[in-house]
C-alpha cells in the first residue's frame, strides 16, 4: 500500500480513496447497529492479538522520530506499549456498548393534513480525521465514525505511519470479519504534506465533515484552508472565578484541580479570577495551595500585592493556554468584570463560577458563552466521558453543528421521513 | 449610509459592520423572548406604516434595473406591490408567535457523581444572508434570525438596495422601539461585489454561519468560496417513484402535484420513476394527467414507446433542475434501481414515493440518502411551512448541523449547563 502511494500523484490517490469511502458510507449508513458493534469487536480482538506486531511497528516509528530528534514529549506521544495498546482494544469495546446513535426519533409530529413528520437521526457520512502522532487517535476516532454509521478517512502524523498502518489494518480486518466494506476506514498512506492540502481543498464530494486532533498550528490550518466544513477546537482558554460568595475550601479544591489535576488537556484552567471583595479572605488560600501543589502564579499588581511568590502577568498572559503548572490570576470587581474577561481574553471552551450566591451562579452560566459553563465544579470535566457520553473525538469550540463533547450523537445528523395518505399540497 | 459605502474601503467598512454586529449579538442573545417578539411587531407595524416609502424606494430599483435589461422574471422578483408589503408585516407578527427557540432544554441528566448536566439552546451568534434580488428576503430573513436571538449581517441583491435601505430602516427602528441594539441587523449598503467576496474569505471573526439565498451561481460561489461555515442548498433535484403497488389515482395526483402545482420552488419534481411492472397500467394515466396540466415530457425509450409525446431525454436531463412545466421520466426495473438513480442524479433534497406496499416504503424511507423522504405525499410539501416550523430561512441540503428547512429552531446551537456541588474530577 504504500508502494501505491509512491508511484501515484495525490489527487488520484486521494480521489480514489475519497470514492471508495464515500461507496462505503453508504451501505454502512444502512448497517445494524449489531453489525457495527461486531466490527468494534473484532477490532478490538485483532488488536490485542496484534499487540506484538503493532510494539514493532511502533519501534520503527520510534527510531525514526528520535533519529529526526523529536522531543520527548513528542515522542511519548507516538509511543504504544502493552496499556496503551490494551486501551485502544477497551475503548473500541467501551463504545461498541453505547447506545445506537443512528436511527433514533429526534422529534415526531403529525401534521393537520394527517402527515406524519419523524427527524431521524442519521450519519454524517465521510468523516476526514487529521491528526497528529498519538497513535490511538486511528483505533479511538475510526471506533466513534464507525460506531455512528460514517466512513472515516484518516490522515494520521508522517512519525506514526508504520504504527498507523498496522492498526488500520486491524480496522480493515475486523470490518472484513463483521460482514461490511472494509473500504468504510481509508488511511492515507504517505507523509507527503500535500495529501493534507488535498483533503482539505479538493475534496467536498467526497468528505463531509473534517476533524483535526493535534496542536493549534494543525487545527488552525485546517480552520483557514479548508473548504469543507470542519468541526474542531481552537484553544482551552478556561476560567475558574470564584465569586465572592464562594466557600473558600470548596474554590481552593475546584481551583487545584481544574488547573492541577492534569495540566496538558484543553479543559485545564489557565486563568484565576477571583472577586475584590473575596480577595484578602479566600485568594491567598487558593495561591498557597496552587503553590503547595507546584503551580506557578502570575499574576496582576494586586495579586501580587496579596502573595509571595508571584510572577508578574503581561497582557499575553490572559490569552494565553499553558498546558502546564502555570496559572495566571486576576482580581475583578464584580461578576460584570469577570464576565467580560472570559469573552474577551477566553476561547470559549470551559469556564466554572465557584459561588455559594445562586443569583450570581446563574447570571454567570447564562451569560458566559462558552460551550461549556459550570457553576462549583472543575473545568477538568469538560470531557466526553465524565459527561457521560462515552468516548469522544475532540471538544468543539466553533458554533455550529456541535458545541463540547463529540461523541458518537454528535456525528450524525438527521433526515426528515414523511409518511401520509395521498396529500397533495394545496 | 450609502455616502458611508462609497468614501470607505471594503475592509474597514466591512470589519465595522461586523464588529458592531458581534457586539450586538452578545446582547441580543441575552434578550427576552418578549422583547425579540415585540421587536418582530414594531418592524411589522412600521412595514405597513411606510408602505408608501419602500414602495418609492422599490420603484427606483425597478426603474434601474429595467434599464439595466433585466428579465421579466427578474422584475418580477423585484417587485413590490401593497400585498408583498403586507406579507412582509404578517410574516414578521407569524415569526413572532413561533415557541422561543433560545433556552430549550434539549437534554438534561445527572451523573453518578451528581453533576447535573444541560444540553441548552443558544443562538448562533452572527449570521451573515446574502441573497438575490427579492427584498422581501430583508425582513424574512432578519426576522428569523432576531426571533432565534442572532445578529445579522444582510446582503442583498445590488438591484433591490434601495428597496432594501428602507426596509432596514424598519428592522433598525424597530429594534430600537423594543429598546434592543439596532447594530443587531447590518446592511451591506454597497453594491459592490468585493463585498461579498470579503464577507465569505475574511469575516470569520464576526460572522458565525453563512446563509446564501439565490440562484445556483451565487450558492456554488458561497460554498467554494467561504472559509466560515455554510448552511445552504444548491438544487432541487426532486423525485416522485412510482412503485408498481402504487394506487393508480394517487400516484397520478401526487405526481402532477409535485410537478405542476409550483414549478418553480426547490421542492418540485424534475424526474419521475416508474416501475416498469407499472409502466403500461400506471404510467400513461400519469403522463397524460401531466399533459393536460400543461406539462411537456422528456423520456427514455421505454417511455417514448409507451406515450406519446414524449421527447428524448438526454444523460443530461437526469441531472436538471427545470423549474419550469418539464420532467424527466425514466421507467425503472425496480425499487434498487430508482434509490440507484435517486442518489446517482440527485441532489439530496426531497423524494418521494407512491407505494401501496409498505416494505417497499420502509425500504425507500430507510434507503435514500436525502433531507427530505415521503411516502404517498408530494414533494411540494418540502417547505417550512408545511411542516409546521413556522417561517424557513431555506432548505439545506448539506450534511452538518442542519438538514431540509432552516427554520428558528435551526438558527439555534446548543452550549452545556453543568451545575456541580464541589466536584472535582477524580
């Protein structure tokens, strides 16, 4: 296969691969959601009796990037080992036990001509994934498209091609076994750059909807160069304020692990904002255990004012994603201030008010447009799984089709059946 | 405002218009459903209050643009009489009575750990509508657009600006009445094409979703050209299939109907699909029912062999949208056939079939791939309107967030309510 890519030109490549999906998609639109689920299975099954043959690819993938001299986090990322390769397969299963997203009665309503009105729930049809080097993305995303009746295309990081290649090998094999086209999963098999561009210029006949995974210099591209529609997520710019109302211990619990828990996901609070009035009774506690738990605090003068050590916050600060032990922290005057704050300097992503105040609570959560808005819980939440939603592909932070979590609802769309007794219109 | 257009550059003027709307949004969608309804009715009330004014201002366009040359149907568009006015004022009051789209409840659940979780409905945010030469798609439009809480952005056919300056006027004072920003609805007042061009490559900032309302060039330009997503519809390419249960009597009614009752809206029949188990019982009494309602044939042979007259279609005529008293018509061996054609020539908007064998329905419902499916009903029923959702913006045949008529509902996104006690994720 990747011979074929070597002696063809993108475009025909890509066109091909663009029209086998789209063939695919539509029978597997037609699938069960027992035939999908047996596919998931198997996938899973092959990868754990492929686990070997998956580590030895992944080596190769492994000499390479460090050849290249990739950083380490880099290179944890492309890393598989037994885990990691063991929860790829527990995933697959994991949403093979979600519940059937496709077909389901949105709405229902009967008209007074007698016509019976259904929204059904269908899938999207070709999903373009474009993703950077974690492996798992091509078992985790292919798993979710498949699970929602939509083909998927995969663009996966030049570094991690040999791992890719033998896990959508497993995809291809497991769908063969399940009884449906295994032309549904595609992997673009070459590194050539231009294979992207393709994907995103060139073919709206054949995808539907792109997703990119990976750091903001991919997801922006994908944003600016692409003429198919795209579901993605720019920046976790995400707040925590902490009204004045708030129970100090509870906003020191909320803060800590909203910035602490884990660091590098997008739903991590990159910025503190706490009231004036709360300012001398409740920041202080909150700063001792951010520092307390190695957290670095930059801060405005009268943050710094307040606590020792505390690093001074420039501008860029409040626009800034960290994905680290840092944390920027502002004093506002009231819930008006910070409000403002978060549309102004936020990416509307994950914002919580911490506030024992319900008027205040409710001001925030109706007010703050971010997808996701919580009042007295830990932005670290904002995740497909903790919603309850099982597995997702991502956290959307543009405003249509999806806002939040992407799970496996969020990959359909729906149609409108019609069902009546000869009505003509008037 | 028109000086305004002439002495500054597109960009600047363009990049004003879109920040004041995105300030406006910002408090628009925080408005009450009453204050929204009333701004519709004093739009409505001060439609009909200067009736006299628009329709001056729309004598104007119409004088330019018959020395311009433009066609009869085109005037024809143009063209605002006392009963297009008042369609306009009902119009706004009808939007004004539809249930409030913004704060629905869409999902509501709580998780084991007690976070109480809201999937809430939200306005888009700005919506940008470029459309042709109808004013009447001002208020439509904008109404729509501020009944769903959203700020827009209008464009409308350089033709009809004068016509459009006046009804503007209405929108502005009436937002101002109701006491909500009138920077919520923006006109485009220039008719310079680089606007457009601007609005679809360099808005993406201030312009959430793009709505393009017109003929085929302007829908093909939006969706090759924006780089901000596009709710839209390119053709109508509908199907009635006639499949060999199908009731004589019925099949013959629907199909005239869907042909003939309005050639020239997108849900109207282009071809027609008959079994041939049906083609000597059904299909003459179907072609002659066309005939006599003044409709002209185009067909295969077998047609051709079977009614007279019937001129030879041609491989093109598969893929026509007539919008004129024309269908194409083509006998079938059976229901895989016509769902073959339908998704093969089809441009996924509305199809239906007449069918008195319900697994055949079922089959045909499942089966094609199109916003809108019927069984026993014309097509003509693809229409807001019809299906009860008040007033549509258009129906979509794209494949994301929203699919067959746009109405209030569809200008609406969700954003996630999650309302904790303390929690902190694990």
């Amino acid at each position: 296969m990747t011979e074929k890519s070597d002696c063809m030109q993108i475009p025909q490549m890509m066109d091909a691969l663009g029209a086998a999906a789209r063939t695919a998609a539509a029978q597997l639109a037609l699938s069960s959601n027992a035939e999908r689920n047996a596919t998931l299975q198997s996938v899973a099954k092959l990868i754990r009796r492929r686990s070997e043959h998956i580590q030895a690819a992944n080596q190769d993938d492994m000499r390479s990037a460090t050849q290249k001299g990739l950083g380490a986090a880099m290179l944890d990322r492309l890393a598989l080992d037994d885990a990691r390769i063991e929860a790829m397969a527990t995933g697959l299963e994991a949403i093979a036990r979600l519940p059937d997203p496709v077909g389901r009665i949105l709405a229902a309503w009967e008209r007074p001509n007698g016509l019976q009105i259904q929204r059904v729930a269908v899938p999207l049809g070709v999903i373009g994934i474009i993703y950077e080097s974690r492996p798992n993305v091509t078992a985790d995303a292919a798993g979710l498209c498949l699970k929602s009746g939509n083909a998927v295309i995969l663009r996966g990081g030049s570094e991690s091609l040999r791992s890719n290649q033998v896990i959508y090998q497993c995809l291809h094999d497991g769908l063969s076994q399940a009884g449906i086209d295994p032309a549904a999963v595609q992997l673009v098999q070459t590194s050539d750059r231009d294979a992207v561009g393709y994907m995103l210029a060139s073919m709206a006949g054949s995808i539907d909807v792109l997703i990119p995974r990976g750091g903001k210099g991919l997801v922006k591209r994908v944003q600016e160069e692409a003429r198919i529609p795209v579901i993605g997520h720019l920046d976790g710019i995400c707040h925590v304020y902490v009204h004045a109302s708030a129970d100090a211990a509870m906003a020191a619990d909320i803060v800590v692990n909203a910035k602490m828990r884990r660091t590098g996901i997008c739903g991590a609070a990159e910025t503190l904002l706490v009231d004036r009035a709360a300012a001398t009774g409740i920041l202080p506690k909150i700063l001792a255990a951010l520092t307390d738990a190695g957290c670095t605090i930059k801060g405005d003068e009268d943050v710094q004012a307040l606590f020792s050590p505390v690093e001074p916050a420039s501008e860029e600060d409040w626009s800034t994603e960290y994905l680290d032990a840092v944390i920027s922290c502002r004093i506002v005057d009231d819930i008006d201030q910070a409000i403002w704050h978060i549309g102004h300097y936020g990416s509307g992503h994950t914002e919580s008010i911490v506030a024992g105040d319900a008027e205040a609570a409710a001001k925030f959560l109706a007010e703050v447009d971010s997808a996701i808005v919580l009042h007295n819980a830990s932005t670290q939440f904002a995740d497909g799984g903790e919603f309850g939603m099982g597995a997702e592909i991502g956290i959307a932070t543009g405003r249509i089709h999806a806002r939040g979590p992407v799970g496996a609802e969020q990959l359909t769309i729906y149609k409108y059946v019609v069902r009546g007794s000869g009505q003509v219109r008037p």
